[in-house]
C-alpha cells in the first residue's frame, strides 16, 4: 500500500487546524448557530444555547476579536443602551460548515422525532443542500473524488527538521548566554574566561 504524501509534509500550516483555533469548541458553535437564526442579544443566546453567562461572553469577545462577530448598540424604552451580535462578511463564509454541521446531524445524529431545522430556499422553497464541486463544475459525490495536492504552504517535514534543530540550537545558545556563568564571562576584559584573549586575536602580544 503506497503511502500518504502528506506524511512526508509537516502540518503546522494547515489551515483546518487554524481555523478550529478560531471556532474549534462547541460554545462558538452554538452561538454561531444562533446567530444565523437571526438571534443577536445576549440574553436570547443565554437562554437558547444553556451556556453559562461567563462562558458566552468569552465566546462573543472571542469570535469579535477575530471579526466573525460585529457589536451593534440598541436601546429599548426606558433601557440603557446595549449591544448585539451581528455576522460580518467572515462570520457568514463560515455557512457552509453549518450546513455541513447540519446536514450530517440530520443523518447520523437526529432524535427519532427529526431534526429540529431544515433548510429551504428562500425564493422557490426547495430543501437546500451543501454539494461539493470542482472549479469545472463536475459534482463531487465523495471524499474518494477528490485527491490533496501539495499547497503554497507546503513544507517538507526534512527542511521542517533542520529549521526545528537550528532554532533549538540558538535558543540553547541564548539560555547560555543569559545564564550566571555566561554573564560573568561576557563581562570580563573581551569577554572571554579569565579576560585571556584567544591566539591571534586583534591586539595580542604576538
């Protein structure tokens, strides 16, 4: 059996591991979800998603801070101002992974009732589904389909090492360096042990 290329590649650009870095947790989901469901406040995702009060705020300053997410001020009669949430341009990109999320939870995960949701098309009213295409436009029925390439990013696991090795090289140098005993040699006269200067160096008596 051949192997995976990818074994030969290291993984530290990949960008699904970047992008669960950002949404990777069933909180920033949840208030995903709701807010695709139009709700915006906080009070309505409180009681929607079940997370606690400190936990959905964390999630709402996270998935602002990385610009999923817009604050918007509102002001009810006789209430001081407040804010909701509303998706920005990145935050809506991220509905096909809902659609994905939806999708396979209706077939493998769905209570005996159904799903609570499904999707249909605003104009027509047809049942939506997330089909995956090639930039020719062939449809794409399975994972088998499609074969991974090396990308941009791609970087081979052996230069990977060498970088790896180097940079531990310059941080043991540095540890060294910053230690007691390497401090006490770089301040002695031209920094070497007992102020001796090396054979041949700049000004020596020979």
């Amino acid at each position: 059996m051949e192997r995976p290329w990818v074994l030969g590649y290291e993984t530290r650009n990949c960008t699904i591991e970047a992008a669960l870095a950002v949404v990777g947790d069933r909180g920033s989901f949840l208030v995903l979800r709701e807010a695709f469901n139009g709700v915006r406040r906080f009070g309505d995702m409180q009681r929607r998603t079940g997370l606690p009060r400190q936990i959905l705020s964390n999630r709402l300053s996270a998935l602002t801070g990385q610009g999923l997410l817009r604050k918007a001020s509102y002001q009810e009669p006789g209430q001081r101002q407040r804010s909701e949430y509303r998706l920005t341009r990145k935050g809506m990109d991220l509905f096909p992974v809902l659609v994905a999320l939806l999708e396979w939870g209706g077939k493998y995960a769905a209570s005996p009732d159904g799903p609570l949701v499904e999707l249909r098309h605003a104009d027509c009213g047809a049942p939506v589904r997330l089909a995956l295409t090639c930039s020719a436009g062939h449809m794409l029925d399975s994972a088998r389909e499609v074969r991974p390439v090396p990308g941009p990013g791609a970087v081979l696991a052996a230069r990977a090492g060498r970088r790896e090795q180097a940079g531990r090289r310059a941080a043991a140098a540095g540890r060294a360096e910053a230690s007691p005993a390497g401090r006490a040699v770089a301040q002695r006269p031209g920094g070497h042990a007992g102020g001796a200067r090396p054979p041949g160096a700049c000004g020596s008596g020979g």
